[in-house]
C-alpha cells in the first residue's frame, strides 16, 4: 500500500494554495497589469473584485455570504478615488477589511460582564448556559474553559454537567476536566437521560446556590431530527440564559447551514469559535455571524484550559484576507515566553551580557511558537520577508543546527566564545553534526545579535522587539 | 498470424472504425441539435461545485471543461449535474482504495492522525470491528496520552469491537504506549496493530515532531512500520485541509485518508481538490457514530452525493 502510495504521492502542486497569500499581494499584482495598459478604468474595479470573491472563498467564507459581500464592497468602493490612488490595491483591500469588521462585529456590550466577555448571566441565579454543536467541535473542552473562565475571572459558583449520554467516556471527559480545573462536575447516574440530567442538574444548583450551572450537550447533527428535538426540550426545561454554539474555525462552506439551523431549531444567543490557534483562513466565522446576526462570543486557542480569548474581529479579519495577525504573533509569544525570563533578558541585554546560553534558550521559544514560516506569515508585510528568508537559507533546520552547534559547546565556552579556537570549533562541528563553517556563521551571528541586542537595549526596546532581533541578522 | 487471429483483428478493426465514425456523425448531430450551456447556468454551476467546499480552483476546471460540451436543448438540471458527477468520478476513481492488512507483516501496524476531534478515535474502533469481522486478530493502542478520557473512550471501543487495547494509565509519552503495544502485538502474533494518536493542528510544530517521534520509535522494533499512516478528515472541512494534508504528508508521510462525518450535510467536496493534488488513496468513509457506520470509499456514489444526486 505505501510504495503505490509513494508514487501517487508527488505533489502535483496546486495554484489555488499561496496564490493569494495575502489579497494585498494579489490585487497589487493586478493593479500593476492594468496600470501598464494605461490610467485604470471604472471596469478595472469589477476585475479587482473579482480577486476579492476568490480571496474571500478561498478563505471559506460561504458562496452566499460573498456574493452580498462583494456587494457592499463595490456599493462602498468609491470608484473615483480607488481609480486616481496611488496605491488602488490597498484602498480596496481596506473597503474590504472594513466591510468584514463590519460584519463580524465585536459582540455587544449590553448586559456583559465585566470582563467583556459578553456572557449573559441572570441575575436570579442558577444561570444555565446551554453549549451546542456538531460532534468533534469541542463542545466539552470549551465548557470546562468557560467553566473556569467565569470561576476564577468572575467569581462565579460553577457547575458543570455532561448531557452526553451517547460519545463513550464523555460524561467522564467533563469529569476529569472538573477535577483539573477544580469545577464541581455533576456526578453521573447510570442510564440517566438528557432531560432527566438536566432537572437534577438545576435542581441541585438551586439548593446548593451555585451561579452558573454549564450544560454540556453531545455532538448532534442539525438535520437530525430527533437529536434537535432533545436539545430543545433540554432547552424549555433549562431556560437557558445563552445557548451557545461551538463551532470550528475550520469548517468550510457548510457553517453557514449548521449555524442557520441550530438558530432555527433551538435559538442560539452566541457563537463561539474553537481552533482558531489553527491556519485556518476561518471563513466560517463570517458566514455564521452573516447568517445568523448573532455574536461570536469567544474563541478558543488552544487545547488548554486557559486558551479561551474574547473574540477579536480584526484578527479575524486580518486572517481571513491572509493580512497577517500581529495580535495573535503577541499572543502566542507570550504563551511561550515567561515575563520573568523576559526581564531578566532585557535587563542582560541591557548590560551587553547576552550569553550563547540566552540564545539557545531563544532558539527553543521560537521553535516552540511554531514555524519560522508560521510565524512570518502573521506578520503584514511578510511576503518579503519570507522571500529574503529563502534567499538566506533561512527555515527551521537552521534554527535546529544553530541549537545544535550551541549545545555541543561546554560551559566555559558558552560563556566565553572568545576561547574558541581552530580546534574547538572543529569538535563542536562534529558533535553537532554541521560543519566548521556553519559554527563560524552561527558564531558571527551572535555577535551581531550581541552588538544589536546592546544597542536595542538601550533604546529601552523589550518583549518582541527585543527577542527578535536574534534570527533577525541572518536577513540582513 | 493464424487465419482465425486475423479475422478476428479484422473484426476489431471494423468495430473500433465504426465506433470512431459514430463519434463523428453523433458530432455533427450534436452541433446542429445541441447547445453550450449559457453562462448563467455554468456560473452557478461554479456555486453548487465551490459550496461544497470543492475550491475555487478545481471548481473552475471543471466548469470549464463542461462549458465546452454541448447538451441536448431542454436538457434536465438533473442530467447536466450527472455529467459533472461522471466528470468528478473520473478524478475520484484513481484514489478509491481500501485499506489492505499485509499478513506478511507480523503485524501489520496502521497509524492513525489527524487535527482535533476529526474522528480518529471513534474511526478506530469502526475499523477494529471490521477487520476482525473478517477474521483478523486486531489490537489497538491508546496513544493519545493528553486529551482528558481519552483512553477511556478508546477502552470502550475495544470492548464495543472485541479487541485488546493497550494503555499505559498515567503515562505521558505516546511513543512509549506505542513501543510497547508493537511488541506485546508482535508476541502475541496479531495481524493488525492500530496505534490512536492525539488530535494535532498542523501548524504546531512541536505535536508534530511527537508524531514524528512515534514513528521513529516503533521503526525500532520494525523498520518497514508503519505500513499505513491514515490522516483521518471532518466532513465539514474547508480549505485548511489542503494545509493539513500537506504537512501531515511532509511530517509523518501520510499513506492514505478516511473522511467522517458524511452523514451530515456536509460533503466533503476539498476531497476532489486533493485527489488532483496529492493523489493519496481515500479508504474509507464515516457516516454515522455506530460501530458499523464505515464504508469503503466509492468515486461515483461520493461524486454523485456531491452533486446533489
Ligand atoms: N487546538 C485546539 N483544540 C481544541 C480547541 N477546542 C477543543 N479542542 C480539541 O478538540 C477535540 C474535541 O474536543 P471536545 O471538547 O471533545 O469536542 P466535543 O464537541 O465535546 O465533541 P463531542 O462531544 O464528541 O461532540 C479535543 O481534542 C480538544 O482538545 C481549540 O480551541 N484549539
Ligand atoms: N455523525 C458522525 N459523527 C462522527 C463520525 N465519526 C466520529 N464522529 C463523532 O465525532 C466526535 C469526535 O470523534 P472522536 O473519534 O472522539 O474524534 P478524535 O479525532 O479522536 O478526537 P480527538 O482525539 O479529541 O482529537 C464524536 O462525537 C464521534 O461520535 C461520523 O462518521 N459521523
Ligand atoms: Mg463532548
Ligand atoms: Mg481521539
């Protein structure tokens, strides 16, 4: 199976991936086709939309959703201007990203908590907040998310429970995750059903005064009849402050179909998107929010307990037009970065002490926030950048090499590379599997590092400015 | 050449003639009495194509090529959509494949992948029982170490389809459960050893590099195992899953796919866009959460579905 596989394998390479890396890119590089066909024409606009409708299917925004998308744009476009700017494609681009913030919005702001988190709790409590969605979307993993969220943020009393009598383990999933997060999880009764589940449920919250009671529903299909029919007797016996609907950011062209019926069926009040610590463009979130009006609440990032951020529509903006995501670049910095080690880097730097150990440890936070590539391409602009990073050699065995070459050395010479000679570097070479000239690069790279990173620290940058610099040099 | 064989190369000569002069007077038949579709009805031939989550791309391609054709006027919509689903099988037909168990190897060891909540597991348990339906001695091995209740599900399967699970309770490291279920499966003498893996998003590298890790430490102990990497995909995916074919291909050298889930509404449709691209066999589909909702993957009743059909 795997050599006829292995044959098959070769990837035929597709035009449709990368080709709109970023919609800027795109609309640039027509721009620049007309442009030397003379001054551009009102008709031009209809050509540049056209590469708007792609970018935005590409990104899984629905065929619908686009068409009244592309609608506003050219209703919004003002044609004159575009025609005359210099730079027609970035007034375009920035029509679109308005229209698309427009259209997600940030979720409203009345009856919020204070966190902004936009979840409705009443103020007669047990609050029941219903979760719904297709299976596998993280309905459990993100209940126990906003279990802890509210707990430890609002000071809510929280009890979870599973409705999840048909997934095996489920009802188990949830209890676990009680315990890791030190949320009472309603204990389970053998063959116990769904609605009975949830009078215990908001029985036992009444007598024992807790805020927020949590339900979490099984996975269920919106064109299953009878699963809908459950989780809206679930929902008359709870009265539910919201009912919220989990849903992957990846989902393609079918969201706008799950999000409209589980509206239909059961009323949602919110949406909240899972996954979107993924590549995904995340179109979904545009056509649920279009066709529903409803708000997307939350968004998970990640499978950890904490990864539950409020919803951030220039994010997702910026994501679905490929503009790249400099929040999500902080965010996810910061996930691996430790504040503390931060400082005292900083304050190292400062003093021009930045050792051949600081760097390794910097080598591995990059490695861990993922590619060198992924991490270019949330930055605007990066389109170059990874070019130049082409150009240099620069991917992610160079970092591995680098890693390798710092951790063949001893103590001594980490701390003082001045003592390398001839036949050290020689040594390191071997041991770490390169050769004598990439411990020689990787060696004058550091002092550059060094040289800058002084310099930076005394312009007071720190954080991101500071730790980048360090695979910076390669592209200078 | 004997006599009996020229006359009968003779034969097929003739019909293969009148065959091609058929296609010709059909031809010119078809040119005076049929028509192109207008491009009212190709543009939204191009929705139905790309609001199955077929791409841009492959949906242009193949609007195109049916632009090119003429049909009957009058032609029902339900005829015009079966040309494209025939269109659709042809690309589909080359990677419609079902898993094979090579009793050669002792065991044969199947790795299972995927991102989050795709179906891996559940696809375990379906593929356990089907194989030891047919007589095949099955175990499986619990190697998602991180989800909360995951062995535990997986536990439950194993009974469901009457096969041994391994686990390692309280253990972290997946390759660990892994080594160690290849070769309690080698003593045993089983047939097929399925290996469960945690959900993973592509772009993380490091949940990567523990796959990669897997794979590095079971070669140990056999170095052609895997035989089979299957990346298991959601129905309901969109784009991203060109991104997640890619680098679980680069990663883990992905031999074959299952798409889940299409008993729902979704249909699954980037599986054309990837068949053209990537050439990977699909094995099997899911369509339903029961033990026996598997089935072997077939080009015309997919392309058919997917063309509303
Ligand atoms: N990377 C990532 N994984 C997530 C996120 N949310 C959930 N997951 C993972 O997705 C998988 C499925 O999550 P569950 O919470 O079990 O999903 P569910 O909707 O309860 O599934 P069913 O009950 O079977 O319908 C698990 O592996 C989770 O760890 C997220 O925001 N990011
Ligand atoms: N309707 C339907 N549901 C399915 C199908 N396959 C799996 N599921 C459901 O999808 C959900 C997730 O399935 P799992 O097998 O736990 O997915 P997984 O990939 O192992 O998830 P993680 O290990 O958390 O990444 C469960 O609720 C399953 O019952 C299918 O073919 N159709
Ligand atoms: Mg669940
Ligand atoms: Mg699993």
């Amino acid at each position: 199976m795997r050599s006829t596989a292995g044959i098959q394998e070769e990837d035929k390479g597709s035009k449709t991936l990368g080709m709109f890396e970023n919609l800027t890119d795109s609309l640039g590089g027509i721009f620049d086709k007309l442009r030397k066909r003379g001054s551009l024409r009102e008709s031009d606009i209809e050509t540049a939309l056209r590469e708007v409708r792609i970018a935005l299917l590409e990104a899984d925004v629905a065929v619908d959703v686009v068409k009244d998308l592309v609608a506003a744009v050219r209703a919004k476009s003002l044609v004159q201007s575009i025609l005359k700017s210099v730079t027609p494609s970035q007034m375009v681009v920035k029509v679109v990203h308005d229209e698309l913030i427009n259209v997600l919005g940030n979720g409203p702001s009345d009856g919020s908590l204070s966190d902004g988190s936009s979840i409705n709790i009443s103020a007669n409590p047990p609050s029941a907040i219903l979760m719904v969605g297709l299976q596998g979307s993280g309905k459990t993993t993100t209940t126990a998310k906003l279990a802890k969220r509210l707990t430890e943020r609002n000071r809510k009393k929280v009890l979870m429970a599973s409705l999840d009598v048909y997934r095996p383990a489920a009802q188990q999933q949830l209890a676990t995750l009680g315990d890791q997060i030190q949320v009472r999880c309603l204990a389970s009764v053998l063959g116990e059903k769904p609605i009975a589940i949830t009078k215990r449920a908001m029985q036992n919250a009444r007598l024992e005064g807790f805020d927020v009671v949590l339900l979490d529903t099984a996975g269920r299909l919106h064109i299953d009849k009878d699963l809908m029919t459950e989780v809206a007797d679930i929902r008359d016996i709870a009265s539910p402050d919201e009912t919220l609907l989990i849903s992957d950011a990846m989902t393609g062209q079918d969201a706008v179909n799950v999000a409209r019926e589980f509206n239909e069926k059961i009323g949602i009040s919110g949406i909240i998107l899972t996954r979107v610590d993924g590549d995904a463009r995340g179109g979904a979130a545009l056509s649920m929010r279009s066709v529903t009006g409803k708000p997307i609440k939350l968004m998970g990032v990640g499978e950890k307990m904490e990864a539950l951020d409020e919803f951030n529509a220039e994010r997702i903006a910026g994501s679905i037009l490929g503009m790249g995501d400099v929040v999500g670049l902080v965010e996810k910095a910061q996930q691996v970065v430790n504040e503390e080690d931060a400082e005292r880097m900083a304050k190292k730097m400062l003093k021009g002490q930045f050792t051949l150990d600081d760097m390794v440890k910097q080598l591995g936070q990059i490695r861990q926030m993922g590619s060198l590539e992924g991490l270019m391409g949330m930055l605007p602009g990066a389109q170059n950048v990874k070019q130049q990073m082409t150009a240099h050699n620069m991917d992610d065995t160079v970092i591995t090499h680098q890693e390798a070459i710092i951790r063949a050395m001893t103590k001594a010479e980490r701390r003082n590379p001045k003592i390398l000679n001839g036949s050290r570097r020689r040594r390191i070479a071997l041991g770490s599997g390169t050769s004598v000239q990439q411990v020689n690069r990787m060696l004058k790279q550091f002092k550059q590092v060094s040289s800058m990173m002084k310099k930076a620290g005394k312009k007071g940058n720190r954080g991101i400015a500071g730790m980048m610099p360090t695979i910076m040099p390669g592209l200078r | 050449m004997s006599e009996e064989n020229i006359s009968s190369w003779l034969e097929r000569l003739r019909g293969g003639l009148s065959k091609s002069s058929k296609k010709l007077t059909d031809g010119i038949t078809d040119l005076l009495t049929k028509r192109k579709l207008d491009s009212g009805a190709l543009d939204e031939l191009e929705d139905i194509l790309i609001a199955s989550d077929l791409g841009v791309a492959t949906a242009g391609k193949l609007a195109t090529s049916i632009s090119d054709r003429r049909f009957p006027d009058g032609i029902s919509d339900e005829a015009i959509r079966g040309a494209l689903a025939d269109d659709i099988a042809e690309i589909l037909n080359s990677v419609e494949a079902p898993l094979a168990v090579d009793l050669n190897h002792a065991p044969h060891v199947l790795l299972v992948c995927g991102v989050n909540g795709s179906g891996k597991t559940t696809t375990v348990g379906k593929l356990a029982k089907q194989f030891m339906d047919s007589g095949l001695s099955v175990m499986v091995a619990a190697g998602d170490t991180f989800r909360a209740a995951a062995v535990e599900q997986l536990q439950i399967w194993g009974d469901r389809a009457g096969c041994q699970v391994i686990s390692d309770s309280g253990g972290t490291d997946a390759a660990a459960v892994a080594y160690q279920a290849l070769e309690k499966a080698k003593s045993a003498g089983v047939d097929l050893l399925m290996i469960d893996t945690a959900g993973r998003l592509q772009n993380r590298k490091d949940l990567m590099a523990e796959l990669e890790k897997i794979i590095r430490v079971i070669s140990k102990l056999d170095p052609s195992a895997p035989h089979d990497v299957v990346l298991v995909m959601d129905a309901t995916i969109g784009q991203n899953a060109h991104a997640q074919v890619k680098t679980f291909k680069d990663s883990v050298n992905v031999s074959g796919l299952v798409m889940t889930k299409l008993d729902g509404s979704a249909k699954g449709g980037v599986i054309v866009a990837l068949a053209e691209r990537f050439g990977l066999p699909v094995h099997a589909v899911g369509v339903g959460e029961g033990i026996d909702d598997l089935r072997a993957f077939e080009a015309k009743v997919f392309a058919r579905s997917l063309m509303g059909l």
